[in-house]
C-alpha cells in the first residue's frame, strides 16, 4: 500500500468533500484541499447577492433524499423526500465534522495556476504567490458556477440575467418576463416569478420532457432503479406510458410533444409547470427568431414585448487554473474520460464530479473518489488500454444523448453507478 503521497484536492463542495473523506479512509496522511470561499458547500452556499452559488431563496434538490446521500452518511430522517439548500448545506457540514474533514482545508485559498511537472507531479500557484508540489491531484471545482450566456438575433433593451444570477422573485414584481429554457433551473424560475409578475413565458427551442417529482406517492427517481432492469426498448415505452398517464398530452399543454427516449435527455422534474401553464400563469413560446428593443418575435411568427429576460441556458465548463492549451473542455462535443473522471495521458490526475447524471452527482462522486483513493495507494490499477475505454465511453454518450453541449457530461446514473462500483476492491468497496 502506497500511502506516503501527497495529495491535492482543489474545491470544498459535494464532490471535494468526499474526496477528503476517501482519501483520509484510505490511510493518506498528506491532503490539502483548497477552498476559495470561508466555508464548505460549493454551490449550495446560498447568499442573497450574486456569487459563485447559483442557489436561490427557494431552491430544493430534484433528486430524492435517499438517491442523493452519500454512501455512508444518510440524510436525517425528519428531512423532507426533497430537502431545502439550506437542509443540504447543512448535510454537508454535518458530513465534514463526522469524518473531522476541515483540518484538511485552506479556507480562502484560490488557486491561481496548476502545471504539470516530470514524474507525473503537479505544481500547484496560489494566489498569494506561494506553490507546492503535490504527487496527485483531484479536481472538484464542479460545473455549475461559470454561466453560459446566449447569443440572441438582436439587441434587448430590457433587464437581462442569467439563471445563477437569479435569487428571488421580488425584482420581477409586475412585470412582464420571459425565460429561456425549460431546464430545471428554468422551469423554476418560471414558476417561482409566475407568483408575483404580471406575466411569464416560457421559450423552448425543442420539446422538453417534463416530469412530476412523484409517481405514486413515491419521488420519481425511486423507480429508475427498477426499471434499469427491463430491456431498454420496453424500459422506453412504459416511461412514456407511465407519464401519459400522469399527465396526459403535452399538447393539452400548448407544449410540442417529444420525439425521443425520455432517457435521452437530462430530465427535467417540476411538479408545478404544468400547473402553471394550465392555470395561464406561465405561457409557452417557441424558439426566439428576432429581438428588437423590448419585442420578441418567436419562431412560429407571434411577438411579444418583455420587461425582463432570465436565460436558463447552462454553464461552460471552466478549469480557470490550467492552461487552455493543457485541458480545456468548454467547446468540446466530447470529453474522453474513462468513468468521467481519469484523463489517458495525466493518469496522476483525477475529475471528481466532472458529470452530469440522470439523478444525484454525490453518491457518484463519493464513488469516483473512492476508487481515486484505490487507486493512488495501490489498491486498484488502472487499465492499460485507458485511452480506448475514454473514447469507448464517450461514443456510447454521444448515441445514448440527444447532441446538446450539456450532454457531454450526461450519464445514466445506476448504469454508471454500478460500472464504477465494480472497479472498487471488494474488501474496501464500503471503507
């Protein structure tokens, strides 16, 4: 066991956490973990202005209590079937204090710069000029801080944000607001401003699946489990049924009904949307065709004047400390990494939480580091044949996925669960 290394974590949020954690579990002694902000959490550190959180006022998890916990660390029983930030910053917290993780964390500590040196090392510049020189390093800075703004066909004249700037609906108070966007970041920005402004639309470019957070009483994820098990061409026709049964046409709804597998696209869970729109508090456009002042012509030839527009559109994907010649994934339609998170050249570097499941990015995180942390003391080798496997992962993303810049990180959460999990020595897999 090779347990004398140095390793570097960069980030405090859900996915430097469990790296912490798993690191420490496997007998390394020597981890650092930088964390530009003053405490843990990553993005679910709610604050009223805009920061590098994009947690709003209202923000719930749309992924169950019990499909989101890490592995061995429950959720408290009295938390909802869908906890509140502020629930879920509290879960992070309590998580570093059981498994005593904040010794290991420099606080207001940004990283400026990572190079790579000789003998597989890592240089690691902070902002204060000093360096240190690690034998590994583990990436979880996440992906949801560097928004991806929208090229729209003319100028707007009116107010205009982006979704991560967004924290309650007081500012759009009588006022006519259009979203971009029917993600889930989206869908709740529609919802939540349908409550006070004189009107919300919402514009999509393609149809969206959208999906109640319950399915017979029980959170909708619960179900996924069972279903993994059923041929895939069957597991697809009885979703489809299943939610034409819930909640009938998405014509009924002025909404276009889709044409692809509901799996092919990241879903999006909002159990008031639907409501909104048949109560007119939300209403439907098209894709934008032209923007001029403060009118919005759309695709299908209606106009509209707006006051104000959140764009939904995403975020880029931003490794602010390596040299854009070195990694750089922003515009990449594919992001060879065998189980997301091992590059086939830098093999002493690790992503931790660089994907985008159908379902919660903590257990999957927790299971990346986990094997991480085999890996870097000896435990588990990795393949020779690494670069193959990468691109081998990549093309079964781009065929499973509709073609989306935010579907180059998508996976199938219990498929990708249990293909990590089986990579995990069997004597350590719950250590």
């Amino acid at each position: 066991m090779n347990n004398k290394v140095s390793v570097c974590v960069i980030g405090a949020g859900c996915s430097g956490l469990t790296s912490i954690k798993n690191l420490a579990q496997a007998g390394i002694e020597d981890i650092v973990c930088y964390e530009r902000n003053d405490q843990i959490g990553g993005n679910w550190i709610f604050t009223a202005g805009e920061s590098h959180s994009s947690v709003c006022e209202t923000t719930h998890i749309i992924s169950s209590k019990k499909m989101s916990e890490y592995l061995d660390f429950p959720m408290p029983d009295h938390y909802p079937d869908y906890p509140s930030h502020k629930q879920v910053l509290d879960y992070f917290r309590s998580y570093a204090d059981a498994f005593d993780l904040r010794k290991y964390i420099q606080f207001n500590t940004s990283v400026q710069q990572v190079t790579k040196l000789e003998g597989e090392r890592w240089e690691v510049r902070l902002e204060d000029g000093s360096s240190r020189v690690f034998d590994y390093l583990l990436v979880a800075n996440g992906h949801h801080s560097v928004p991806r703004m929208p090229e729209l066909p003319g100028k707007f004249e009116g107010e205009i944000i982006h979704s991560h700037s967004y924290k309650t609906n007081t500012p759009f108070m009588n006022k006519k607001v259009l979203v971009i966007g029917a993600g889930n970041s989206g869908c709740d920005c529609a919802v939540e401003i349908s409550r006070v402004a004189e009107s919300v639309s919402i514009s999509m470019r393609r149809p969206y699946y959208i999906i109640p957070k319950f399915m017979m009483g029980r959170p909708t994820d619960t179900f996924n489990a069972i279903l993994t098990k059923i041929p895939k061409g069957i597991r697809n026709v009885l979703q489809k049924v299943s939610l034409r049964m819930q909640i009938g046409d998405y014509k009924q709804y002025g909404l276009r009904r889709p044409d692809y597998p509901i799996t092919a696209c990241h879903p999006t869970l909002n159990s008031e949307l639907l409501y909104k729109i048949r109560h007119g508090k939300v209403l439907p456009k098209t894709a934008i065709k032209d923007v001029q002042g403060k009118t919005i012509t759309f695709e299908d030839g209606k106009q509209e004047e707006f006051d104000a527009i959140v764009t939904a559109t995403g975020y880029r994907i931003v490794f602010p400390f390596f040299d854009p010649s070195f990694i750089n994934y922003e515009n990449a339609d594919r992001i060879s990494l065998y189980l997301r998170m091992i590059h086939p050249v830098h093999q002493s570097l690790f992503f931790i939480g660089l994907l985008q499941p159908q379902g919660c990015i903590w257990p999957l995180s927790d299971l990346q580091a986990k094997l991480a942390a085999n890996a870097i003391i000896g435990n588990w080798k990795i393949p020779n044949n690494i670069a193959e496997l990468a691109e081998k992962e990549s093309e079964e993303i781009a065929k499973d996925f509709l073609h989306a810049k935010r579907h180059t990180l998508e996976v199938h959460y219990h498929p990708f669960y249990n293909k990590i999990k089986k990579h995990i020595p069997k004597e350590v897999e719950m250590v």
